[in-house]
C-alpha cells in the first residue's frame, strides 16, 4: 500500500470541479479545498475526508482511496434540498466524465459510491455528502 499518490488525487479533483461549467453555475467559484474560516452564504462545495487502503497486486502498488466532496448550503439559502442536490449531481457528472491526470501515479478510475442528504443547522440548512472510489495505480513492483 502507498499513501503517496493522495495529494495528487486531492489537486486533480479539485481542477476538475473547479473547471466544471455546470457546478460553476450553481456555485459560481465557491469550491473548497479548505474551508475558510467563515462559512460562505449560499451553496458550497467542499473537498472532505478520505479513507485509503492497499489496492496493490502481484503487478504493482497501488491504493484505494474512498473521499467525499460535500455540496452545503446555509440557513441564509431557503431553496430546501433542490439546489444543493442539482450541485451534487453536477459534482458527480463531473467527476465521473472527466479524464483525470494525476501527477503521480495513474488513475484507473472514479466511482460513485454513495450519497446522503440531509438537513443540517437545526434543519435551516442542507448537506449532501457524496462518498466517491478512486483506484490509482503506482507501478511495477520491483
């Protein structure tokens, strides 16, 4: 196993959210890496926790990495769950459209995995956490 690609991961999904058209006109630029201090009125996506374990085999190294992207919105947007879920399923169509070159390793694929609505700051807001699998291979084994 080789946590050593999950930086590149991290950058190339977040260029390709960022180059989205379609999440671009439901979030305009409010795309997270890290969120800053204040959460940001309206709709916002953010990148979130990951979990990786060993995907290598007898051909080479390689890692699993299940990561969720978040699609949030505040008490401030009273639009109920439509706009936060037209984001998410943007996130996903993106995502899983997308050619993804990684400056280390070679992404094999992004998978959706699941999702999970639902209301957050005492029910004012909404949340959608969308779980994703990528699998990266890392080369030869020597």
């Amino acid at each position: 196993m080789s946590y050593a690609a999950t930086a590149a991961l991290q950058a190339a999904v977040y260029q390709v959210l960022r180059g989205s058209d379609a999440l671009a006109e439901l979030v305009g630029d409010a795309i997270f890496d890290a969120m800053p201090v204040a959460a940001p009125a309206g709709t916002y996506v953010s990148l979130g926790p990951e979990d990786v374990r060993d995907g290598g085999d007898m051909t080479g190294a390689g890692a699993v990495h299940d990561f969720v992207i978040s699609v949030l919105t505040g008490a401030d947007d009273a639009n109920g769950f439509g706009r936060v879920k037209a984001a998410a399923a943007a996130v996903s169509e993106a995502l899983e459209a997308a050619d993804v070159p990684l400056t280390r390793g070679h992404l094999v694929g992004i998978w959706f995995q699941r999702a999970r609505a639902r209301r957050v700051e005492n029910g004012a807001g909404r949340r959608v956490d969308l779980t994703f699998r990528a699998r990266i291979d890392l080369g030869a084994r020597s």
